[in-house]
C-alpha cells in the first residue's frame, strides 16, 4: 500500500472510519428502505430452453402444437407465476420448495402455476426426438419386478393417459422400492405426493388437440411408441 495515502496515521484512522459509517449506512438503508436488504430479482423463475427445436419432435408431434405449447402455456404459468409472488418471501425460494410451500399452505393459484413451470419442464425432458424403444439395466429390472414386463407397464400407463377424465398428466414414478404408473388431475404432480417422477406425458388438450383432435390415445401410443425418453427415466432413477 503506497505510504502516501495514509501518513499521518491518524488520517489512515480517519479513512478507515469513513468506510464503516458508509456500509453502517448502507445497510440500514437497506432496511428501512421498500425492499429488503437483498431483494428478491423481480421475475425470478424463467423459461428454460426447450431441450431441442420445436420442429424436432415431428411428426408425433408437430412445430405448431410446440410452438404454442411451449411459447404460449409454459410461458404463460412462468409469467402467472412471477406475478403471484412478487413481493412475498416465495420470491427467494426454487420452483421446488415454492410447489410444497404453496402445496401445504393451501395457496392453490400460487401452486397451480408452480407446478405446472415444473411439470411442463419436466415433459419435454420426457421426450427425445430419438426416444421410443424400451429401457435397459436397472430401470429395465425395475419395470419387470413392479409391473411383470415392458408390455403390461406400457399398457398401464397407456390407460392411465387415455382414462385421466379432463385435463392432467400420466406418470411413471419411483415410490419406494418399486415403480409405479399414476395419473394427476390438472397441476397436480407427484412431487408433493412423496414419489420420484420419471417420466410424463402431459394429456391436457393442448398437448395434442392441434395434431391429433380427439384422439388422445393415438398421441399417446405414438408418444409411447417414438418419443418416451427411457435415458431420462434412468436418470432420474439413478440421483
Ligand atoms: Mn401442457
């Protein structure tokens, strides 16, 4: 440190004190201030990148159908989502502990909307342009033990898909030791129902209603058939 800045000593003192009132200062600032002090980024949950081009998943399931999809729903409950919890002590927290807060606290458009950026994340990263086939190693092991077989795992989750009455989602799910497939009403996710989520297929209208009209079970065969993302699920079964 150059010797110049602060000889004599007492004007070192004199420096180093005016730099303790001015953070003092600062910080009470911050307090007394409309904001806490460190405030929460306002619009703190964002889209994240779709894991491939809208255009990717043709011809199962069509550029139009994820443009609107993922540009216009997933958008819409992030942008719901930044709005609701403006200001509140969610603003700080991850999608995650904002889906079990609002869960157990009854706020149902907070969770609506938070659980839907995630389920909607979540089924994207369910689809491969390369998927479809069937799984291996233990994930494969797995589905054998909890459903007997590939065939009868995919014919229940098949119905799962097609018999969820309204809007909704099929999932396979890690609960305990054993896989399991169910269905959700709506947002609902089976984050908060104490299960590992795998996979999904989203069965909301607007999932398919462009490409296959009411043909829901011929979207999710095809789904099924050349999409499903199995190293995905293996993923998820491994963390
Ligand atoms: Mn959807």
């Amino acid at each position: 440190m150059p010797s110049t800045l602060f000889t004599p000593h007492q004007n070192r003192r004199q420096f180093l004190n005016t730099l303790l009132v001015g953070s003092t200062a600062l910080a009470f600032g911050g307090l007394i201030g409309s904001r806490p002090a460190r405030a929460a980024a306002a619009n703190p949950f964002t889209l994240p990148p779709l894991p491939y081009a809208e255009n990717a998943l043709e011809p199962v399931i069509s550029a139009r159908t994820l443009n609107f999809h993922y540009g216009k729903h997933h958008q819409g409950y992030v942008n719901n989502l930044n709005k609701l919890v403006e200001g509140t002590s969610l603003a700080d927290q991850s999608l995650v502990e904002v889906i079990k807060a609002s869960a157990s606290s009854n706020q149902t458009l907070i969770f609506n909307n938070a659980a839907q950026v995630w389920n909607h994340s979540f089924y994207w990263n369910s689809l491969n342009p390369k998927g479809g086939g069937k799984p291996s190693g233990a994930l494969a092991e797995m589905i054998e033990k909890s459903f007997g077989g590939f065939e009868p795992f995919k014919t229940e989750f098949a119905k799962a898909a097609t018999s969820q009455f309204g809007s909704g989602w099929a999932w396979l799910v890690q609960d305990g030791d054993k896989l399991a497939v169910v269905k959700t009403g709506n947002a609902d996710t089976p984050l908060v129902q104490g299960q590992k989520p795998l996979l999904t297929i989203d069965v909301w209208e607007h999932a398919y209603y462009l490409d296959y009209q009411n043909r829901r079970a011929d979207y999710v065969a095809a789904v099924l058939d050349r999409l499903i993302n199995w190293d995905f699920a293996a993923q998820n079964l491994a963390s």
